[in-house]
C-alpha cells in the first residue's frame, strides 16, 4: 500500500472519530445520568469538558505539529485518544469519566489539527479538493451516524460500548498511520509557552461564557485582546495576527466558516425541539428527519472538493453558503401547519449547501498559506468550527429564552424558533458576502 493509500485511510478514520463519538454520546448522557445519578449542570460537563479541551488545544497543537512534525502529533493524538476510550469502559465515577474526557479532548485536538495538514503535504495542489472533500465525507458521516449508532450500541450493550467501538477505529487508523516513516513539519523554532498559555484562559473564558451566557466571555475577550498584542511583538507566534491582515484569502475564508457554523449549527437542535415538542414526533422518527441533512454532506462532500480543484473554491464556498442562508429562511416560516416533507425537503437543501461550503471552503484556507503554516491553518479551520458551533448554539438558545413563558404554549415557542432560524438566515446572507468578497482577484 503506497504512502497517498495508507495516510487516506488514516486520516479518513481519525476525522471519522472525533464526531461521531461526540454526537453519539448525545444519545447515551441519558443512560450516564441514571448510572452515576447525576443533574443537568452536571452531565453537561460530560461534553463541556470535551468541547472545551478541544478548541483551547488546536491552536497550540498545530504549531507544535509544524515544528515537531505533523505525523508525529498525530500518532500522539490517537495513542491518547484511544487509550483514554478504552479507560472509560472501567471507570466508575463522575470525576474519573470527565478526567479520561479531558484526556479524549486533548487527543482529538491533535487528530484535528493534523489530519487536514497532513493530507495537504501528501496530496498535490491538484488533488487536494477531492482528498479534502473525502475528509469532509468522514467528518459528516460521524456526524450522522452518532445518533443511530451509538441509540443502538446504548441499548444493546451499554453506553461504554461507544468509547470501545471508538478505540477500536482509533487502533486501525493508528496502525496505517504507523507505518508511514515519511514526516512532514515547517520551520524549526521556539515554542510561545506565554503566548499558549493567555491563548487558553483567552478560549476558555470565551467558550465558556457562550455555552452559560455569561458576562466571563467579555473577559475572555480581553484576554484575547492581550494575546494579539503580545503574539505581535515575539519573534515565533504560535499564531501571527499579521496573517489575517496580510492573507486575505486566509482572513476572509477563515471568518467565513465561523459565521457559516455560528449560523447552522443550532440547526439540528431547534428542529429537534419542534419536531418532538410541537408537533409530536418521536425521538426515532425525528432523528430519521434530521438524518438527512449531514447524510447529504457526506454524499456530496467529495464532489465539491473535486469542484473546488478546478473552479476557484471561494466561488463554490459562497453558493454553498447562499444555499444554507435560503435553507435557514424557509425554516423560519415554519408553524404549527408545517407538514415534514417541508423539514424533510429544506434540509436536503441545507445539506448540499453545507457540502458545497464546507470542503471547497478549507481548500481555500489550505491552499492560501505556505506548506510551513499548513499545522496551524489546519488548527485554525477547526478552530473556527468549534467556536462557530458553541456560539450558534448559545444564540439559539439565548432567543428561545426571550420567547419563554410561564405557559411555554406552542405558538411562543414557535415563534421564537422561527426567530432564532431567521436570525440565523441573516448572518448567513452577512456571511456569504464575506465569503464572495474573499474569492481571489487576478
């Protein structure tokens, strides 16, 4: 098996895990909460701590990949990753399953941030849309599958069978990567503990203070505020400001995927609510209509990357976005009338739109830096990602509580749903002419 083959199959697996153990054990906090008898602030932390862990190490894992070498990091992440699966399976208190989940954040974080770059190093410019496109494929197909998954590893064994059939995926893709010698890195140079170390209370306050609607994110932005200032004065950044005042393919294609994700992601969340809420679905039945959206993602995905390998993929980045931004509108005149085919319909929509954003969109990132800088544009794209994710879901949530009564009737919290998809409509629109405004000019 040639080298492109087995760091394909590597990557592919490893971009597989990271989502789908964190959209199936979803499904299986239920189950968690009745074993270690815990409350909702409590059993929330089982994916805070993941979240958190993840978006406050990427940045500073992608520029230790490109000093270090980006398959060694990578070896790293899924060593960690996969032993602290494992671990989950034997431990038996709250405190222990939100330690191995730290330890599973920081794991991923390093998957994240070098799957992508290392693709970009193996792969020729030529084909880096369509091996992109593949990742993307995985990234939603964890995504989709979560749910139904792990809903049926929960109730046939026990929600640890999820962590182990993670390990096991972790093992194989451990294994391909293992016996890659080649290694790929950027420059050699010092390390910005100080700079690391503002950047993470910078990310935690601000993640954290979206996830609790919190005063602390204004801290976080502060904090943020100082890191910028003292990354612009060190001679080896792990992030240099200039960057996104220099490269405006990198600036604007980066913002756009934070607004694209800011504006989707509540998504599935809000459906979830008025499918089971107001018009009586069950959990299955609502979860095979929501199923269709990150199914269309993952069908799609490679063809988009294929596309962005011969059309400018900003191009085919801002489409994508313009779909989604019809897609959030049309959800927006939703009511209590709305049949499902509606729901069924519209995100088929949202999901070609997602694909055709999506892959073309890191193209766009990827192929704008140098290869040196691949570790942390890498770190950056799911940077923007996760932080897009907690900030869409704190806005949706923010807007129903506006709409909530001591009554909570159907046409209050139809209305704030339908508010909420509209808000989202609009940045979107604001998104898509970030996006066109980034498409090269010759």
């Amino acid at each position: 098996m040639n080298i492109r083959t087995s760091t394909l199959l590597s990557t592919t697996m490893a971009s597989f895990l990271v989502p789908f153990m964190l959209s199936a054990v979803n499904i299986a906090l239920p189950t968690i909460a009745l074993e270690f008898k815990l409350d909702t602030v409590m059993l929330s932390w089982i994916q805070t701590s993941y979240l958190l862990t993840t978006v406050v190490f990427l940045i500073p894992c992608g520029k230790i990949a490109d000093i270090f070498g980006r398959r060694k990091i990578m070896n790293i992440g899924l060593f960690i990753y996969t032993i602290s699966s494992l671990l989950v399976y034997i431990s038996n208190n709250f405190l222990t399953l939100i330690i191995l989940r730290v330890l599973q954040g920081i794991g991923g974080s390093m998957i994240a941030t070098t799957a992508i770059a290392i693709l970009t190093s193996v792969f020729p410019l030529s084909e880096r849309g369509k091996v992109l496109g593949i990742n993307s494929a995985a990234v939603y197909t964890g995504i989709a599958l979560g749910p139904f998954l792990g809903g049926i590893l929960t109730e046939l064994f026990n929600w640890r069978s999820i962590f182990i059939f993670n390990s096991i995926i972790g093992i194989v893709s451990l294994l391909f990567l293992i016996n890659i010698k080649e290694e790929w890195k950027g420059k050699i140079e010092r390390f910005d503990f100080i700079g690391s170390f503002i950047y993470s209370i910078a990310l935690i306050f601000i993640v954290y203070g979206l996830l609790s609607i919190n005063i602390i994110a204004l801290f976080g932005l502060l904090a943020l505020f100082i890191f910028i200032i003292w990354e612009l004065k060190i001679e080896n950044p792990i992030i240099d400001p200039r960057l996104f005042v220099r490269n405006r393919g990198f600036s604007f294609s980066s913002f756009s995927a934070l607004i694209n994700y800011s504006a989707t992601y509540a998504t599935s969340f809000l459906l979830s609510l008025y499918l089971q809420m107001i018009k009586g679905f069950s959990p299955k039945s609502a979860g095979m209509i929501l199923l269709i959206q990150p199914l269309f993602q993952a069908i799609l995905s490679p063809l988009a990357g294929r596309l962005s390998d011969k059309i400018e993929p900003r191009k085919i980045a801002s489409i994508g976005m313009a779909m989604n931004a019809i897609g959030l509108f049309l959800f927006s005149t939703i009511n209590l009338y709305t049949e499902w085919y509606f729901i069924f319909n519209t995100l088929i929509l949202m999901g070609i739109g997602f694909a055709f954003f999506a892959s073309p969109n890191t193209n766009a990132i990827m192929s704008s830096v140098k290869s040196d800088l691949f570790g942390i544009a890498s770190a950056t794209i799911s940077t923007m990602r996760v932080i897009g994710q907690n900030l869409s879901f704190a806005i949706a949530t923010f807007i129903l509580s506006l709409f909530k009564s001591s009554e909570m009737s159907y046409s209050v919290s139809i209305e704030g749903i339908s508010t909420a998809f509209l808000v989202f409509s609009i940045t979107c629109i604001f998104g898509t002419i970030f996006s066109i405004l980034g498409v090269s000019r010759k």
